[in-house]
C-alpha cells in the first residue's frame, strides 16, 4: 500500500505542480494581487478541481469517448477561457496592485478554469487508470485516491500562488511588472497551445 501510496503522491505532484494554465495563471495573481487576494481564485481553483476529479473517476472519459466531438468541444472553450484569463493577467493596470481599480480574479474565475482545463482532465484520467489506490471496495479506492489527489493539488496550488507573490516587489516597478505580465500570459497561452496539440 505504501509504494502505491507513493506513486500516487510522486505522480500527482508532478502532473498538477508542473507549469499548466491553472497553476500559471495562479502565480501570475499571486505576483499581481498577493497571497490574501489571489485567495478566493485560488479556492475557485480547487473546486473546479474537485469537479474535474469527481467527473473523470465517474467516467467523463467514457462520454468523451462516445462523443469526440464534446471533447473536442470542451478542449477549445477551456482554452479560450484561459486565453481570457492571460489577457486579463496581462492587461491589468501596473499601478498600485492594491487599488480597487485593480481586479483580482474572482473564484468564479478560477472554478471556470479549472473545470474547462484540457490538462485537469489529462491528468485524472491517467491517475485513475494507473494510479487508484488498491482497496478491496472500488468506491473506496476512487474515493481515497480523490482526497490525496485534492490534497496534494491544494499543496501545489498554494505553493504557485506564493510563489507568484514573491515575486510581487518586482511588480512595483512599472516596467518590469508589464514585462513579467506579458510572460505569464504568454506562458499560459503557449501551455494551452500545446496541451492542445498534445
């Protein structure tokens, strides 16, 4: 149990921690809006999650299968919606961060995200056929393997968005903050591109 354990917790890590729309578009508002007000994105992030997590241990992967086209479908309206979420990332005033001019993404925001993210639902559908925890109920399996999984994305996710806020004193200079915007919306957008053509 504890080897399968292990390459849950390994596997999870570096599916969900490695540089995608949600965790990018998390250290962007960390850098942009801090830690207190990157939160409720970061909350809106994890529910989307909860919501890719449940749909792919009941089998959206099946109905994708059924209809490609809804997958199709679902594969370019979360990229357009991440698409949004750079542009909002890079066109956010350079003033002070901390004026109500300034608009955090919301957790709405990042639920949307979340739910139409390509790389989520990637993900889950490789833990779940490779990865699930072996228990001798099924239910407990899938339900077990959900709750590390949605631990180990909460970890992640804190980690980016703090990460992101490290690198907020550099967003007080005009220049540097239109620069570093630009490249997290270009990351997030090159992330999306090739999640697509993968």
């Amino acid at each position: 149990m504890f080897d399968a354990l292990l390459a849950l917790c390994i596997t999870t890590g570096l599916l969900l921690g490695t540089p995608g729309p949600a965790t990018l578009s998390l250290a962007a508002t960390g850098a942009t809006f801090g830690i207190k007000r990157g939160a409720p994105f970061l909350i809106g992030i994890l529910t989307g999650l909860l919501f890719v997590i449940i749909g792919a241990s009941l089998g959206v992967l099946s109905l994708f299968e059924w209809y490609p086209s809804l997958r199709t479908a679902m594969q370019w309206l979360g990229a357009g919606y991440i698409v949004y979420i750079a542009y909002r990332v890079a066109t956010a005033p350079v003033i002070d961060t901390n004026s109500e001019e300034a608009v955090a993404p919301s957790a709405l925001d990042g639920f949307i995200l979340n739910l139409l993210n390509p790389k989520a639902y990637a993900a889950f559908f490789a833990i779940f056929s490779q990865f699930t925890l072996p228990y001798s109920s099924a239910s407990v399996s899938f339900l077990v393997t959900a709750l590390v999984c949605l631990g180990i994305a909460t970890l992640v996710d804190m980690i980016w968005l703090g990460a992101g806020s490290w690198l907020r004193p550099l967003f007080a200079h005009p220049t540097y903050a239109k620069r570093l915007r630009y490249f997290f919306a270009l990351l997030m957008v090159l992330s999306v591109g090739y999640t697509l053509a993968s």
